[in-house]
C-alpha cells in the first residue's frame, strides 16, 4: 500500500507543477500581448485568477492560436538584444535597410562588405 500512496503523491505533484507552469505561462502572454488594452489584461488576469480552470481554457481557446507568434517574437527580440544586432527593435520579417533605425554597426557594415565583395567576385 505505501507504494500506491507514494505514485498517488508524485502524480498529485506532477499535475500541480504542470498546472502552475499553464498559469505562468498564460499569464505571461497576457502581458506581453501588444493588442490587448490595460484593462482588458487586467480583466483577462481576474478571470484567470477568480475563475482559474475554466478561465485559463476560455483564454487558449480565444487567443491560444496566437501564443506561440507572441512567443517567438519576445524570443527573437530577446536574441538580437542578446547578439548586438541592429534590427533591434524593428519587428520580425522587416530587413536592415527596411527599418528606419538602420545604421552602420558593425554587423551591418560586414553585411555590406560581403554583397560587395559578392560583386567583386561574379
């Protein structure tokens, strides 16, 4: 019987962890949704927070098909910051010379180099 008691407690564990990594990460998205008002986030976060099971399904049923956009791009923002890059910024799919805060940094500067000397070699 202790061995059924302690699988009963590690499952019991296991979906409390998973539970508290779903709320993390829907109320992470909540905040880092650009299209959503101050007061629709903080009606979004009390309905999750009052209402949690079926406020956290409403919300990855109405705006889940978007949470992995949201994600990748705060994963790419985090990355050019990370890396120095001139894009910084300028949202996803917008070229260097595309963006209005293009300057010759140094990655910019080796891009030119490399079509230039791309030209030189053809």
């Amino acid at each position: 019987m202790p061995l059924l008691d302690l699988i009963w407690v590690m499952l019991i564990w296991f979906l409390f962890l998973a539970w508290i990594l779903v709320i993390t990460v829907v109320v992470t998205d909540i905040f880092r949704s650009d299209d959503l008002s101050g007061l629709r986030k903080a009606a979004w976060i009390l309905f999750v927070i009052v209402i949690p099971w079926l406020g956290v399904i409403v919300y990855l049923v109405a705006r889940g098909d978007s949470l992995t956009y949201r994600y990748m791009e705060a994963l790419g923002r985090r990355e050019r910051r990370r890396i120095g890059d001139p894009r910084e910024g300028v949202p996803l799919g917008v070229g260097y010379r595309g963006s209005s805060n293009y300057r010759q940094t140094g990655m910019a500067a080796a891009m030119d180099f490399d079509t230039q000397s791309a030209r030189v070699l053809r």
